[in-house]
C-alpha cells in the first residue's frame, strides 16, 4: 500500500517543504490498520462517512479539510497563526488519530491514543528532521484533540485539555469531523467538493 498516496491531497496542503517531507515520513510510519479501520468501532460517534471499512481515513481526510477551510481559506481564523503554525497544524491533524487502535491492533478504540500518538512521534525523531520545537507543538496539539472527553470508562482523568489557541482549533477540527450531522460525501475516498 501506498501510504503517501492515500493522503496525498492533505499532505498537498502544507507549504513548507521541509514540513511537507516531514508528514511524508509521519505517515509512512503510520500502522496499516489505519486506512482500513472505522473511525468508531460501535459506530456511536461519528457519521456514516467515517464508518465501515477505510472510515478511519475518511475521518481524517475530513479533520484536515476543516483545517485547512479554517486555516487557508478563512482570514477571521487563518489570521490567527503564522504560515508555519498552520502546517505544522495540518501535520498534528493528519496524525491526530494515527494510533486510535493502539501500536499493536486492538479491536477498540484504545482511549488514550492520543498520548500513544505523541510518545510514537517523539519516539520516531530521529527519522524526521523537525526541532524539538515543532515536535512538541505537532505532540502537544494531538495530545489534547479529545477537548473535553479526558476522562476514561472507569472515570479517570487520562488525558490532557486544549489550553492553547492551536489546541483548540486542533481540537474543534476533530470535534466538527465527528458530529453525525457533519455527513461528507465521498467518492473512492476522496471528499466531493
């Protein structure tokens, strides 16, 4: 499978080539369950685009489009964050869910994947040629794309809020993508304009 390939029109979206190579590297490390996989395994909380086979793709292919419509498209929000901010924006998008069924498979959604995500990359630098800096921004932005849901079945708090304006926007981007009403359509898994 051709990873790049499956998201080249979101990888499109960033500007800066260095961060362009870097979402290349990023998504090649990506698992291949994850172009395969729903984006919810009981169907609960996302729209029908996102479910059944290859959902989990379209999820994100929707998350960067609401992105990038806000980011490059929109002046009241894309004001907001320098050229740089929103690519490395888009990559935290593009990654957010990277690892929804853990590193090793699992049959559900794994709830803190968005803390296994960030370790992932981080743990994967030396393959990038990102600073610190950046790293940190794409981890911290993934770490925190579940808002308000932080706490776990057992009602422990697992993960962290979105403090930040780049948080936040990482966080509505996701929030937007998995309402029900939100259904995008699709065709061979491309969004329809």
């Amino acid at each position: 499978m051709d990873k790049i390939r499956e998201l080249k029109k979101e990888i499109s979206y960033i500007k800066n080539d260095r961060y362009r190579k870097n979402a290349e590297l990023l998504v090649n490390i990506l698992p291949s369950y994850f172009f395969k996989v729903p984006a919810s395994s009981t169907g609960k909380y996302h729209p029908a685009s996102s479910l059944g086979d290859g959902g989990l793709l379209r999820h994100t292919k929707i998350v960067v489009r609401i992105g990038y419509e806000l980011l490059y498209r929109n002046n009241t929000f894309g004001i907001s964050f320098s050229d740089d901010e929103k690519d490395l924006i888009i990559i935290s998008l593009i990654m957010h869910d990277g690892l929804k069924h853990g590193i090793i498979e699992s049959e559900y959604t794994v709830f803190e994947h968005p803390l296994i995500m960030a370790k992932y990359i981080r743990n994967n630098k030396d393959k990038l040629s990102l600073t610190d800096e950046e790293i940190n921004f794409i981890c911290d932005n993934i770490k925190t794309h579940m808002g308000q849901w932080t706490t776990d079945y057992k009602g422990n708090k697992v993960l962290e809020e979105p403090i930040n304006k780049y948080q936040k926007i990482v966080h509505l981007c996701d929030f937007l993508a998995s309402r029900k009403c939100m259904d995008i359509k699709f065709v061979n898994d491309e969004i329809i304009d």
